[in-house]
C-alpha cells in the first residue's frame, strides 16, 4: 500500500524544505509514494527538486511514486524539465480521487 502525500499551494524555493521533509517522511513507511498536487498553484525547478529527488530513492527501493494533477501546467513544467518520465502521472478527473483512495 502507497503512502499518501497532500501538497498545496507553492511548490519553489520557499516550500523546498517543507516539501523535502514531508516526503522523506512518506518513505519511511513504504516504497510506494502517491503525491496529489490538486491543489498545487505554481511550480518551478526548485519546487520540482524535492519531487525528483524523492522519485529517485522510491526508485532505487523498486517502488513507484505517482504524481496526482489538476492543472495541466504542472505537467508541462515536468516536461520541460524531462522528468515526465520520472513518475506515472494521473490527471484529476474521475479516477484521481479514487487512485489516491485505493493508495492511501
């Protein structure tokens, strides 16, 4: 079963370390990590850092970590950086609150 992490808002050089701290937490407990950034307004290279970071070390422990989105924006920031590949990416829509559901 996945861990759950909920960020809102920022996600830059201003919420890097609440960011890092939250999801070092959630890999504590499992290998699989879902993050839902429904609620995400704004997201940069620094705000990605901490998400590509995390991806890695779920990774290297053979587990997944599953991006959650709303705004198609933060997609193209995943893009442009060429991390999409990184993570398996659910659009909100009718199975993203399931998905994080059946993963919590």
């Amino acid at each position: 079963m996945a861990t759950t992490v909920t960020l809102d808002g920022e996600l830059d050089l201003l919420t890097t370390a609440r960011t890092t701290d939250l999801l070092a937490a959630a890999t504590l407990t499992t290998s699989d990590v879902v993050v839902d950034l429904r609620s995400v307004t704004f997201m940069d290279a620094t705000g990605l850092a901490p998400l590509a970071h995390t991806a890695c070390q779920v990774r290297r422990r053979g587990g997944r970590m599953t991006l959650v989105l709303a705004d198609p924006r933060l997609e193209r920031v995943l893009r442009l950086a060429r991390l999409n590949d990184l993570f398996t990416v659910v659009r909100d829509g009718g199975d993203a609150g399931a998905y994080c559901q059946r993963h919590a």
